[in-house]
C-alpha cells in the first residue's frame, strides 16, 4: 500500500533507493503520464504538488542529482494512487448519512421551495384569471 511521508510525498513504504537506470526525467515522465501533461506539469506536481478533494497536497516523489530533477515510474504510479485515495476518503466521507429528516441538502431543499412558491404564484393567476372571466372582464 502507497503512503505518503511527512511532506506529503507518495511513498511505497520502502526507503530502498532505486537504481540509477530506474530513474527518469520529468519529461519523461510527463510522456508517460495519463494525459499527458507538459514536463512544466510534472515539476509542479513535484514542487507544489496537487490539491485532493480533501484539501490535501500530495506530491510527486522525485530526486536532484547536479541541477537535473528525476522521478521514477513507481513513484509516479504511486503519485496517483495517492492522489486518488485521498480523492475517495474524501468523497466516501460525504456520503455518510446526514442528521437530517428529509436527508437533502440546503440547496436542494431552498430550490424546492422556491418551486413551490413558484407553483402556488402560478395557481394564483390562474385562479385570479378565472375569476375576471367569471365577472366579464
């Protein structure tokens, strides 16, 4: 299972470094990357990283060797399953059951008020419409 450290780096739990023909530039790794993104992206996603529905930063693991940054291909499998984890604690927790009686959300529950102000306006006319034919007019 995929863990992220204390700075929020994807890790596969083992502090095991790869070896020197494992690694790979960032544009590399950008072509490799599931929509491929520009290597400008990958190296966001190392230095800032990205946010998660949770609010969380997860980033791409990586290391510099002289003045070049380079990632390997586990750890950008392990970047996206982070990614994605945090992404579904995130919306498995606002799935739990609200306390609420009618268990919809604020918003659903003001629209159906409104409609139904709406509703009661139109039979309103209607009604006010049938009266004025009633009398001639």
């Amino acid at each position: 299972m995929f863990q992220q450290d204390s700075i929020g780096k994807a890790t596969d739990g083992s502090d095991e470094a790869p070896a020197a023909e494992e690694h790979i530039t960032l544009s590399q790794a950008a072509k490799l990357a599931p929509g491929r993104p520009s290597p400008n992206c990958v190296w966001r996603w190392c230095r800032e990283g990205v946010r998660a529905a949770s609010g969380k930063r997860v980033r791409l693991k990586h290391v510099r060797f002289g003045s070049r940054i380079y990632t390997t291909r586990q750890w950008l499998a392990a970047f996206g399953l982070a990614l994605a984890e945090a992404d579904a604690a995130h919306f498995e927790r606002n799935e739990q059951p609200q306390d609420r009686d009618d268990g919809q959300s604020p918003l659903r529950r003001a629209r159906r008020s409104r409609r139904k102000a709406t509703d009661e306006a139109r039979l309103r006319h209607i009604q006010a419409e049938r009266e004025l034919e009633e009398a001639g007019l």
